[in-house]
C-alpha cells in the first residue's frame, strides 16, 4: 500500500538518502578516537564542512516552512530577517566572536559552550546552570522541528504521524549517538547542500508560475487591498510594505511582532546558540573561518531569503488560481472552532467536479459553507466561493509552503523538497541533540559527580534522554505546537541569557564572575516571567493567567502593543545592564587569570 501511495522510486530515493546519512554516522564514529573528537570534532573540520554544518544547523524546518509561511501572511518585510542572519548571524559571529571565542576555547581547553563560559569566568556554577537550561529549553525547540519533519513524512509516505515520528527519531538517534560531532558535521555537509540545490529550483519555479520576476512583484503590490480585515487591523498595508511603526494602538501590533520578535530575537539571538557556537571551535585557525564567511553567507541568503520570497509570492498563485481550486469539506477536526479538512477540487472539461489528485487543505469555515452535497453516500458541507487561500486568509501559516508545493509544482518536486525538509529537520536536530548531550556528560555529569573518566558514555546517554524528551513532548503538543513561536522563543532566550557573558567574556576583560552569574540568570527569570505572565500568545498557551484572572490571556491585556512586545525588548537589555553594574562593582578577575584565557 506504501508503494502505491507514493512510488517505488520516491521510496528507493528516500531510503538511499537515510543510508547515506547513516554511513556518515558511521564514518565519523571510526574518526572519533577521543573526547575531544566525540565533542568538538577533533579541532580539525574543513572550513566548507564548517560553514556547512553551521548554515545547515541554523537552518530548519522553522525557516523553510515555519518563517516562509510567516512570510506567506505578513509579506516582504520578513526579508529583514535574512538581512540580520547574514550580518549578523554570518558576518558579526565568523568575524568578530568566532576567532576570539575558537581562541580561548583552545586555551581554555573548553569544548562546550557552558565549559567555555564557566572556565572563562571560574564558575562551577554557572556550566551547570547554562547546561540545565540548554538539557530543559533545546528539546522544546527540537520538538517542533521534530512535529514539522514527522508530519510532512506523514503526509508524503500515507503513515501515522506517531509511526513516522518514530522512525524519524531512531535514524536520528543512530547517527547522533554512534558519531558524535564528526558524525554530525559529515551528515550536516551533505543535508546543506541538498538544502541549497532544492531552495535553488523552488526559486525558479516560483517565478515562472508568477510570470516572472518583475511581474510577480508587481502582482503582490497590487494585492494589497485584498489583506485579511484582521491581518488589516494589526497594521498590514501590503505584502510588500513595512506595517507602521508606532505606540498605544493595535494597528502597530505587527510591527512588534515581525521586528522585535521575528527579525531580533532570531537575528541578535543566533550569536548565543550553543550548538552554533561550539562550532567556532571545531577548527584549527581563524584562517578556516575567514574561508567560511563567504561559504556561510551565500547558504542563508539562499535558505531564508528564498523561503521568505517564496512565501510571499505564494498569495499571487493562491489569488490567480484559487477561483478554480474550490472544495468540499470532508472531515470536522474542531466543530467548536469551525475547523475542518477540505477536499481540493478542479473542474473538468464537462465542467464536473473531480478530485486533484486526492489532496487535501485545512481550512476554518468561518460561514464559507454555501450548501450540501452527497459524497459516496454521505452529506457532506460544500465550500463555495472559498479555496486555498481561505488557509492563507485565516492565518494557518505552517500549511502555506506545504499547501503551495503541492498544488502549484510538479510531483517530483515533491520529492525533492520532501528530502530538502528531511535534510532541515535532520540538521538541526542532530546538533540540538547532541549539544543536549554534552550538557548532560559534560556540563552537568562531570561537574556534579567529580567523575571525568565517562564522558562520552554519559554524552550519549544524555543525547538518547533528550531525544525521548522530545519525542514525548512531539507526541503530546502534535496539534498545537507552533515552530516559528518555538524558535523565536528559544533563540530570545539564548540572547537575554548567554550573550551578554558570552560577549563580555570574549571583550571585557573586566568582566566579573558575579556579573556573568547575574546576569545570566536575570535574562532567563524575566524572558521566562514575560512569557508565563505578559506575552499573550505564550501566556495563553500555559494558561496560568487566565486562571488567576477573569479569563485575560495577558496581565498586560487591554493595553495596546505591550501584550504583543517580545520578552528580548525587556530581558535583553536588563541583562546587558546587570552585567555592567555588577561587574563593575566587584573584584575583577586575576591578572594571571586574565593571561590564560587571552593568552599573553
């Protein structure tokens, strides 16, 4: 039945991809001789396999089908975050932290992101407590880049999502754990480039079913009257305008959601990724990373910039097409919140009705149901006037790319982004997984017990108890997990948290002990108290609010914009000063101390 529902070729092609990304494992675990090479990959990567592994690690499921189908809502403006990946994520990181921070992780003999902040500032404490936020807050975003992989496999091969979550995590885990960072990387280079070539064609399909690159601009500046009256009444003027900046009114809601949110809290946020930055020590001279700039550059404009372009372009096809891909719904997921699954429907030359090739959309109704119809024996509702873009309309971003690969592209292309969202997912997850890992033997093991003889015993321990984690929290949040909100979410906090010691660790020699505790831990208590208690998306979600209250999803609720500011507007700066302050106020670090680590 398998091979019916998607092909034989499309399954041979699949599984000689996974064996290719298992052998990698396997190559690197017969590479892997110590330590040093399970953790941090020898010191030794090629600059490409570097650049690679750190585009492909930065860039997954979350950016291709989480922020392109954001771009699919709120438009162009999304491209500012491509802008602040490459300069910042790519240019600032490579340039200016990545030689220091590779530097004195040699000197320091760090081969984690917690070990290099603890042995910097002569903090036991503080390894353990970065490796406890990374083992408790990376699996959550691991889960979502999980969901997203698992159910696009489901889709694609006609299995159960709990069927394909499990297959995906076990060949996830054998590379991972049997590899190590070699492994990883190996594996990393290859999905990167599968990334790059799949991106690269879904680019130039776009524009030819636009009409090209400058008639399908003009299409989507001209569909600025057709904006959502919700999307409308938070300040979208265009899919290719900038929403108002402002204060103290509700259409200046977007703008604190795409800026601050989205275009900050990812782009300042990549600097204190703790899977990305112990890549900057995996090589043996500032050399491989000048090499690596360009490399890296050029993937995340390719990756994010091509999946925002798209993303937008998408309401031009959905606007040109959609009169003829009507629908009829067929199954009520939710009847309370009006959700449903339609059938995609075409006209025939007869002008009869007939399925597209048995596809299916989600769509909320929302009144679009026009009347009743007998399908196989059975009254169903029909959805007249409605069609793709009722998803697009109603703001199910996570089906846009999807619902528009599968609509407007050729079968085949199917595959191949199938295998450009695996090679995503598996990416990210792989590091995730294994820095999840290292925080456990690492981080947390070794300081707790005393004990260095175990390490990487306990590392893939710790990587197969996070890949349960988040297995377990993929299996239970399936249908309410949002990857862009996960990832927003985790890289803000990795920012208010870690960046302000990571960075004064790298250039403030007068930076304290004290200051990098406090600092870090005043980041994390607020960015976690703004999300339990003001953001209102988040705040919902966890429910306590509306417990305590009459129902409100935020204590700030009611009061225009500050229920949608993210906690990096708050947090972030609060932690720059407390490490300013508290720095300055205690006993600086030794001279000789101070030599080791820069050293002179």
């Amino acid at each position: 039945m398998l091979a019916q529902a998607v092909g034989v070729l499309d399954i041979i092609v699949v599984l000689v991809y996974l064996l290719v990304v298992v052998y990698l494992g396997l190559l690197g675990y017969m590479r892997t001789k110590s330590a040093t090479d399970y953790l941090i990959a020898g010191r030794e990567v090629h600059p490409f396999v570097m650049a690679m592994s750190y585009g492909a690690t930065f860039i997954s499921t979350s950016a291709i089908v989480g922020f392109g189908g954001v771009a699919g809502l709120f438009g162009m403006d999304l491209l500012w975050l491509t802008f602040l990946n490459i300069f910042v994520g790519i240019f600032i990181a490579f340039v200016f932290l990545a030689p220091r921070a590779r530097r004195m992780g040699h000197h320091l003999d760090a081969h984690t992101f917690p070990e290099f902040l603890a042995r910097r500032f002569e903090s036991r404490f503080l390894q353990m407590f970065a490796g406890l936020v990374i083992f408790l807050f990376i699996p959550l975003y691991a889960a979502a880049v999980l969901i997203g992989g698992s159910q696009f496999i489901a889709v694609q091969f006609g299995v159960s999502y709990e069927m394909a979550l499990l297959v995906f995590s076990v060949i996830i885990a054998a590379y991972v754990v049997v590899g190590g960072l070699k492994g990883v990387m190996y594996s990393d280079a290859l999905q990167g480039t599968i990334m790059f070539v799949g991106m690269l064609i879904l680019l130039i399909f776009t524009y030819q079913k636009v009409g090209g690159l400058t008639a399908g601009h003009e299409k989507l500046t001209a569909m600025a009257a057709l904006v959502p009256g919700k999307l409308k009444a938070i300040g979208h003027t265009g899919w290719t305008a900038m929403p108002p900046f402002g204060w103290g009114d509700i259409k200046y809601n977007l703008w604190w959601l795409v800026i601050p949110t989205i275009t900050l809290g990812v782009g300042i946020g990549v600097l204190a990724q703790p899977q990305l930055v112990v890549r900057f020590m995996t090589v043996k001279s500032k050399r491989e990373l000048n090499r690596a700039v360009l490399i890296g550059g050029i993937f995340i404009l390719v990756m994010t910039g091509v999946a925002f372009v798209v993303g937008a372009l998408s309401n031009v096809f959905f606007a040109e097409q959609g009169p003829r891909l009507k629908g009829r719904v067929v199954k009520v997921i939710d009847a309370e919140k009006q959700q449903a699954v339609m059938q995609i429907m075409t006209q025939n030359d007869a002008g009869q009705w007939v399925d597209v090739e048995g596809k299916m959309a989600p769509v909320l109704l929302d009144g679009e149901i026009a009347g009743q119809a007998e399908v196989q024996g059975q009254t169903v509702d029909v959805v007249q006037g409605g069609s793709i873009s009722i998803v697009i309309a109603k703001g199910d971003s996570g089906k846009i790319i999807p619902t528009y690969i599968k609509t407007a592209l050729p079968k085949w292309f199917g595959l191949l982004f199938l295998l450009t969202l695996l090679a995503a997912a598996m990416s990210t997850l792989s590091s995730q997984f294994h820095t999840v890992g290292t925080s456990v033997g690492r981080d947390m093991w070794e300081q707790f017990t005393g004990k260095h003889g175990h390490t990487m015993l306990v590392t893939r321990v710790g990587i197969i108890i996070g890949i349960i984690y988040a297995v377990l929290l993929s299996y239970y949040w399936q249908e309410s997990t949002v990857i862009p909100r996960a990832t927003a979410i985790f890289f803000g906090l990795c920012a208010s948290a870690f960046l302000p010691a990571f960075i004064g660790a790298l250039y403030w020699k007068r930076m304290t002990r004290a200051g990098a505790v406090w600092s870090c831990l005043i980041g994390f208590v607020i960015t976690a108290l703004w999300l339990l208690l003001v953001k209102s998306k988040e705040a919902a979600a966890i429910g306590l609010v509306q417990k305590l209250t009459d129902g409100q999803t935020s204590i700030l609720a009611g009061k225009p914009n500050w229920d949608w500011v993210d906690p990096i507007c708050i947090a972030f700066p609060i932690s720059i000063l407390v490490a300013i302050v508290v720095s300055l106020m205690t006993k600086p670090p030794s001279q000789e101390h101070l030599d080791k680590c820069f050293n002179k």
